[in-house]
C-alpha cells in the first residue's frame, strides 16, 4: 500500500490547433487522502482528469491509477477510478435506481455484489429511487452522480467542481459523505473554485496554472507561504487621506476611521504597525487581523501570464 493512488510523469496533451493544455505535469496523489487539484480556468484541470478517465489521450508521458498504468492496463486502471464530471450526465428517462444498477452492469458488477440502495441512502436519495432522474433539483443531480461513480466501489473518487450550484445545506452533506468515503480508504481527488472548502478538506493541494504544476504541498505548508496580513485599524477622528509609514505594504481607508493596512509578515510584526500609526498622532480605538489563507496564496500562484 506505498505506491501512490495516482502517479503522473512528464505528462503533455497539445491539441490540434496547438494549443498546449499541460506542460510536462508531474504528480503523485498519496493514497488515502483528500488531496485538492486547484487553477483558475483553462489552466488544464479537466483535461488532466480526461486523461484519467480515458476520454482523452495524451500527446507525451506516463500516467498510472492504483499502480495500473493508463496504457498497459487500460481495463484496470479505469477500474480503479471514479469520476464525477463537472457536467451532469444522466439519462432523463430512468429512475436514479435504474441509472446505479446500469451503471454497475457496464462495470460487470454481479447482482449479488451490487450496491444500489446503498449508495442511493448515502447520498440522501432513497425516497427518490424510483423517481424519474429529470424530476430531480441539480444538488439530486449531482449527488446521483458521486453515487454513479461508485458503483463498482472504485479506491480513487475524483470530483471536478462537485458543488458547483449546490446550495449550503446538500454541499454539507456531500463533504460529509466523501469524509466518510475516506475514512473508509477511499482516495479523493477534488477540483472546486471554492477555495475556502479546498483549504478545509484537502490534505494536500496542487495547483497547476498555463498547464504546469506550480504548487504541490501538504495544505498547512501551502497556507503557510503567504507572508501579507491584513489589520483593520479603528482611530479616533476622521480622515481625509491615509497616512503613510515605510513598513505598510499597501493603506486602503474604508470609511472616515478605518484603515486597512497590509504588511509583510516576514518584515514586520503587528506591533511595529500599530506603532507606526500612533506615531502620526492618531489614537487607536480598535483592531481586528485577518491572517493570509488559501486564497491569498492561490492568487499570488496564478497571476499574471507564464
């Protein structure tokens, strides 16, 4: 059980035009964990997780699932993956029963080891096994097709913006369930824009941008790079302009009395900038701090061009 949930190595897809979606990617998903694919659009996610699932090919490299490589053991491979799509797919006209028990059929899942209800309980959709899929709101939807994804009971689950138009309550339910799947070995593989619910659930985060990797760190380490920190400083009179002091980073005035100062933790402490304020002859009569997170490190990665 050392090797990796999913190995990938100098992995490249140019598609016809010569639009070159990854850039010699390398990647290794440790099993057992929550590990969080992160980059703003069009930066390769979703052909990465194509390749995966077999519906594109690859122009260079070597990828495997489970210890299966994708080419010498395509069957295998496949077998050890679950995906659900950031598309909804289903047939409109079978009930979300029916859709599991196809479905488990095409992975030759005997009957006697099929899993239906199971699923359909795990995702809240017992009372709706009978209902027709297209009656179903989209968060139904989208919790039909985590269950789809794991009918043949696969050890790697990936899901690509699995909550994207779920509202508060059914996207709790989902973290839930894939805590659980978890827990019970299953590897997850997460792509979301939700970064706050990446930064929470992930054990690990890579985040690929222009089709390379650029971040690939344990979540507390990747977090821990972001060197700004923001204070909300309350004084005791009204401003017309911000003051200035070498060790802010950037002064924005919010309001007659707030201003919001962002320094480079690395440089200075907290202390140094409070004092910087009182030092221009104003009082202070609160202070708030926001410590830098996910977001903050995911857009000094991503931004400007390669």
């Amino acid at each position: 059980m050392t090797e990796a949930a999913i190995s990938i190595t100098g992995l490249c897809k140019t598609y016809a035009g010569g639009k070159r979606a990854l850039d010699g990617v390398n990647l290794t998903v440790p099993r057992g964990q929550i590990f969080g694919l992160l980059g703003p659009n069009g930066a390769g996610k979703s052909t990465l997780i194509n390749i995966l699932a077999g519906l594109v090919n690859k122009t260079e490299g070597s990828a495997s699932i489970w210890g299966f490589d994708i080419d010498a053991h395509p069957r295998n491979a496949k077998a050890s993956i679950g995906i659900v799509n950031q598309e909804i797919l289903f047939d409109p006209f079978f009930t979300p029963i029916e859709t599991l028990e196809i479905q488990a059929g095409l992975y030759g899942v005997p009957k006697a080891q099929r899993r239906s209800m199971e699923l359909l309980r795990a995702v809240h959709l017992e009372d709706k096994a009978h209902a027709y899929a297209r009656t179903l709101s989209g968060g139904m939807k989208r919790r039909l097709m985590v269950a789809k994804a794991m009918v043949h009971a696969p050890p790697v689950l990936v899901l690509d913006e699995p909550t994207a138009g779920v509202d508060i309550q059914l996207r709790q339910q989902l973290w839930d369930y894939v805590r659980t799947l978890n827990q019970r070995g299953v590897t997850v593989v997460l792509t979301t824009h939700y970064l706050e619910e990446a930064e929470q659930l992930c054990d690990r985060i890579a985040i690929i941008n222009h089709g390379r990797v650029v971040a690939d760190e344990p979540t507390r380490d990747l977090v821990g790079r972001a060197q700004e920190k923001v204070v909300a400083v309350t004084v005791d009179r009204d401003l017309t302009a911000a003051p200035t002091a070498p060790c802010f980073e950037k002064i924005v005035l919010k309001g007659e009395r707030v201003l919001e100062i962002t320094y480079s933790k690395d440089r200075v402490n907290a202390g140094e900038v409070l004092a910087a304020v009182t030092a221009g002859g104003l009082g202070i009569v609160d202070v708030t701090t926001r410590e830098a997170d996910l977001e903050d490190v995911f857009l000094s990665l991503t931004r400007g061009t390669p």
